[in-house]
C-alpha cells in the first residue's frame, strides 16, 4: 500500500471520526478543508445531514453506513501502524 493510499484511508477516518464524535457544520473550516473527503462520504451514504424525510439540518452527521465504515477503517489502519517499523532508518 502507497503512502498515497495511507493518506487518503486516515482522511476518511478523520472526517467520519469527527462527525461521529462532534458532527459538524456543513460550511465549516472543517468540511471545507476536507470537501473532497465529506462529499465522497456524503456521496457514499456515509454522512448525512438529512434528520427525517423532509427536513435537512445544517451538520454533518455518521450515518451507521459510515459508523460501520469507520470500524473497518480503524482496522486497517491497525494493521498498517503494527506494521511500520519500530526503528526507522537514518
């Protein structure tokens, strides 16, 4: 796996960790500084700001797509920090 690769897995963790534990607002510094990674998610059914069927709210919040997403993102991540190495070379 690309260190390309590795960025964009814990830019998707960060946006659903975020929205998971603090939803937040739709014109934030935040979703603006993550835009690519909250449409993608928004896209991918992974955040909403749908509250019920006709009334839409002005945060980010998980969906439990992207709660279910962001368990196996945590995964992986896992796996590749108990992967690196312990002692990186000079």
């Amino acid at each position: 796996m690309s260190e390309n690769d590795i960025e964009h897995l814990v830019s998707f963790f960060l946006v659903l960790d975020r929205a998971w534990r603090s939803p937040f607002k739709l014109k934030s510094n935040f979703a603006r500084k993550a835009a690519v990674y909250v449409a993608t998610s928004a896209s991918l059914g992974y955040l909403s700001n749908q509250i019920d069927q006709d009334t839409f709210g002005s945060v980010w919040n998980i969906t439990p797509l992207g709660i279910d997403f962001l368990g196996e993102l945590d995964e992986i991540l896992t796996d590749i920090a108990k992967n690196l190495p312990t002692h990186p070379i000079d």
